[in-house]
C-alpha cells in the first residue's frame, strides 16, 4: 500500500496503487472489518445525541454547506457524509479547546496562530461572516 | 486470484452488516437542515448592524466614498493577479442597495466589499514577499 | 453505550495522531535550494539552480509516495488511488476523446483557404512533437505552448485564430499528442529570459490566491493524496504531460489553461485567460518540474 510520507506534518496513510494484488487483499479485509466496527460503534453515539440548540443547528448547517464553511471538504465530523481527510476529525472539541476564544480564532483566522497553515481564513476574508462563525463554534462546541 | 469479485464481496458484507444495525440512517435522524433555515443565503444580511446602528445617520456619501476607497483597493488587487470572484457580486449589490435607498444594507455591503478588497490587497503582498512558505519542506 | 462511545473516540484520535493529521507544523524555512534566484547569471548558474528546483520538487514526492513509480505520475491521480485507478482505466478502455482525436487528424489535416496545412507550420509535420512543447523562445522572449504555437500557425496563415479552452483546439492538440504518447519531456532553461519566465511561473505555483487562500503546491503538494469530499487531490508532479483531457465533469474534452481556469476559481481567484502570460510560465514550470516524464495526452480525468 502507499504510505504517504510527509515532512510538512500534515499526512496520512493514503489508499492503495502499484502494489502486487496479493498484497492488497488482506487490506481489504481490514479495511471492511474496520468500517463494520466504526458503524457498529457510532450507532449508538448516534442515537444518543442531544439535541442541537436552534444556534448548534445554525452552525452545523453552515458548517456543512459547501458554499459556506464546507468543514467537511478537510475534515470528518459527526453524521457529515463524505467528509475529506485533509484536516483533523472535528472530535471532543471542548477537551482540545478548552478555550473558546481559541477555537473560534482557528476558524476565524487560523493564520494567527500558524503561519504555514492552509486552512482558509474563514472570517478575516469574509468566506463567513463573525455571526457565522459564532454559530459554527457553538456546533463545534457540541461535538 | 479476482480482484474485483474480492472487493465487491467484502464492500457488500461490509454494507450489509453496517446497515442491519441502522448504520446507513445517519442522514435521517438529525432535524437540522429544517430548523437552521434561519442563516440567510448570503449571509450578511442577517447581522444586528440595523439595529446597532440606528442611531449613527448614514448618508449615502458616507456610503459612496467607501464604496469608491474599496473599487479602488479591488483595483490593486485585480491588477497584482490577485483578484477575488467574490467581489463583483458584493460591488454590485452594495451599489444597487444605494441606488435603492437601503441605506443599512448598502452599508453593510460596502463594509464587506471594503473588507474583501483589503484583505486580497494583503494577500497581493504576502504572496509577492513570502510565496516561498507555500514550498512544503 | 458510553464506553462503546469512548473507545470509538479515542481510537479515532489515537488513529489521527499516528497519522499525524494534528500536527500542523508553523516554522516553515525556506530551502535555499528553491528560494527564487533573480536574473543575470551565468547559463550553467541556471541550469544548476533549475536542475536543483528538479530534484527538491521530485524528491518531495519520491519520498511522500514511496510506493509510486515515478513514470507513474503522468497518470495524475491515478497514480495515487487504486479505487479511481480501476474506474480510469475502465474508462480509457474506450476512451472518450477517441472522436475528439479523430476530429483533430481531420482538421489538422484539412488545407487552410491559402492550400498550406498545419504541417507547414511545425517541425516533423507536426508529427511526433508534443514533447517539445512548451518551450521558450529566445527570439520571441516568451513561453511557446503547443495551443500558442497552433493559433499562430492559423493567423500566419490568414486564419482566425480558435478559441483556446475547447472545442477545436482541444481536438486539434489531442491528435497532435497522440502522435507523440510515451515521447519524453525535457523542457530546458538556457537563458535569462527563460530563467525569468520560468521563476514567474514558479511564483505563481506556490502564491496563495482567491478568497480561499490556497496555492497550486497546498493542494497539489502538501496534502497531495488525501481526499477532499469525496477527491483525492492530485500529485502536481505530472500534472501537464496528459493535457488535453476528456474530464467526465465537462464531458468533452478541454485545455491545461482550461482546467488552470477552473482551479483558480475553485479557490475564488480570478482566472487569467487562457494563454495568457501567466499561465503560459506557469505551464513553463510545471513542465520543468516533470521533466522525465513521458507525454501521455490526450487522457481522460473526472
């Protein structure tokens, strides 16, 4: 399989090419286990969701909306479909930013606080505007 | 060895045993699509500028002169090769809304429009100064 | 149901740190080796420092796919994504340009109203030469594209010129580089002038641009081979040897300034026109940076 290696820190294993198919096989294996596993586990987290607030709601909406925040073009989150694996899963986001004012500068600008970034800066180029952003963070919050 | 018959196999029993505990009903069971409709399609008219800002008098010369500091910042960007798709649209808007004598939202709009220019003027320089940061290591 | 919960968390993070997704490294120094050199030095200078940019440019993806043959890469993504890698060569089992390329032999070979040909205008009869270009021209003083090179041959001719993203052109291009499949890429820097259209268009690579604030190489290099949505992105290394494509997005087929247009507007930056200076250094050096590669176009992409 291809492992993608990288020195910039931001990678991930990456799918399979060019490999004999003997050596492919087990992968798929794994590969369905793991998903079986996933679907089993979040089921239930699933189901026990609480219910969004009216804002959460707002957020998770503009979250998704691939003219918006479209956080799931990079990263995973909640019940999103086909989320992309550029950036990290969206998970326990109030143990990882304790610290609202942090995460809401991430998205706002994540520039502030990491030069070489890549994610877009979301409210400093008016991709979503401060009350948009409010909005997403509360969702955030609620992961 | 078949390749194919192996992955479709294993996707199938992965799709099965996923759907049978109510895996694939993810995108039924949260309500938020119908509640979130407050959030407007552009977005910025949804802002408490309006009621913020009534007691400051706009006046559309106010307005206007925004507005002509902003097409003016556009310009540098355009001219850089560092022009946005966004900011027709925004000028466009802000000037109809003026021609309309919405005077908040044509505010607002400018205030945006002001805003967009800026930042692709910044990132105009950033990009002529620092585009070797985009070299991964 | 918690604990279930838990474990599914935690693994995930476990899993994402073992990947390293979090770890967004902010001390970005500049290598000497790929830091723009301006102007006024000696033709082996530059071809030492082009030579460099090679090396550092390939050897990032050498070392980010290891599994992947180099020749590979003109196979773009497909080089990196065994699922779409099957769907593709479904696809070029009978591939879509076919007629396209069927339609460029005829109108590269029918007579202009003056009785001269295409053929007139190129080397080799235009056979067999897809390879050379782009190319810089000394005299001239600016990058030559194979698409260029095409409209100037119709208006020496007392022909209007095509339009440069579709239709024609793209025919036309696609027979041209089905005459050359599997002929090797080298494109050279020999002189200041070159150097200097060649460093443009490495800037323009590596410039964030549009109100999303991306560059060629953040997409293309840096997180190359994870998905956006549902995409894979792309490796850069490769990205012009297989112009023109068929893309199943525009179901037809379309020109490398086409599809330059596209991604500019992706990230919401104004396009510059097809063949425009800009674009043409930039071909300039996403061709460099390929060379070694072998030209495969036309080709089928999504």
């Amino acid at each position: 399989m291809i492992k993608i290696n990288s020195s910039s820190g931001v990678s991930s294993t990456g799918s399979v090419a060019a490999a004999p198919m003997n050596a492919v096989m087990p992968l798929f294996a794994v590969f369905a286990v793991t998903l079986i596993l996933i679907c089993l586990s979040i089921q239930p987290a699933v189901a026990e969701e609480v219910a969004l607030s009216a804002v959460q709601n707002q957020g998770k909406q503009l979250a998704f909306e691939r003219s918006k925040g479209n956080c799931l073009a990079c990263h995973q989150m909640a019940d999103g479909a086909l989320a992309g694996n550029v950036g990290p899963p969206l998970l326990q986001m109030q143990a990882r930013f304790p610290d609202r004012a942090v995460l809401r500068e991430q998205i706002a600008d994540a520039r502030i606080r990491n030069p070489g970034t890549i994610m877009p800066p979301f409210e400093a180029h008016g991709i979503l505007s401060a009350e948009e952003v409010d909005a997403i963070v509360e969702y955030l919050y609620a992961l | 060895m078949n390749l194919k018959k192996y992955v479709l196999t294993s996707l199938c029993a992965t799709v099965l045993l996923g759907v049978l505990p109510g895996c694939g009903d993810s995108a039924t069971d949260l309500p938020a699509s119908d509640t979130a409709s407050a959030v407007s399609e552009t977005g910025i008219e949804n802002t408490d500028l309006s009621q913020d800002k009534s007691d400051v008098a706009l006046n559309a010369t106010e307005i206007e002169a925004v507005l002509a500091d902003a097409q003016e910042k556009l310009q540098i960007g355009s001219a850089s090769g560092f022009g946005w798709t966004t900011t027709a649209d925004l000028l466009a808007q802000a000037e109809q809304a003026l021609e309309e004598g919405e005077l908040e939202r044509a505010n607002e709009l400018s205030v945006e429009l002001s805003k967009q220019a800026l930042a692709s003027t910044q990132q105009a320089s950033y990009s002529d100064a620092q585009w070797m940061e985009s070299i991964p290591r | 149901m918690r604990t279930r919960l838990w474990i599914s968390i935690v693994g995930s993070l476990i899993a994402a740190q073992c990947f390293g997704v979090f770890a967004e490294s902010s001390a970005q120094t500049t290598p000497k080796a790929m830091a723009s050199e301006q102007s006024a030095a000696a033709p082996e200078d530059i071809e030492a420092q082009v030579n460099l940019d090679v090396e550092v440019f390939q050897g990032f993806f050498a070392k980010r796919f290891s599994a992947v043959e180099f020749a590979d890469y003109r196979n773009g993504v497909y080089a990196l994504d065994e699922a779409s890698r099957e769907q593709w060569l479904e696809i070029e089992e009978f591939p879509p340009y076919e007629f396209s390329v069927d339609d460029g032999e005829t109108l590269f070979e029918t007579p202009f109203a003056n009785g001269k040909t295409y053929a007139d205008c190129f080397d080799n009869g235009g056979i067999n030469i897809r390879q050379n270009y782009p190319f810089f021209d000394e005299t001239l003083g600016e990058v030559i594209t194979l698409e260029l090179a095409i409209n100037r041959c119709r208006e020496s001719n007392g022909e209007q010129p095509l339009g440069y993203k579709k239709g024609a052109i793209a025919s036309i291009s696609a027979y041209m580089a089905s005459t050359s499949v599997d002929q090797l890429m080298h494109p050279e820097v020999a002189s200041d002038a070159a150097f200097k259209a060649y460093n443009e268009g490495k800037k323009f690579f590596y410039s964030k641009r549009g109100q999303l604030n991306f560059s060629c190489a953040d997409c293309h290099m840096r997180v190359s081979g994870l998905r956006l949505r549902a995409e894979v992105l792309g490796p850069a290394l490769g990205q012009a040897t297989g112009f023109p494509v068929y893309r199943s997005k525009w179901m037809e087929l379309g020109t490398l300034h086409r599809r330059y247009a596209g991604c500019n507007k992706n990230v919401r930056a104004l396009p510059f026109a097809a063949q425009s200076t800009e674009y043409r250094n930039l071909e300039y050096f996403q061709s460099v940076m390929s060379r070694g590669l072998t030209i495969n176009g036309p080709s089928a992409r999504k």
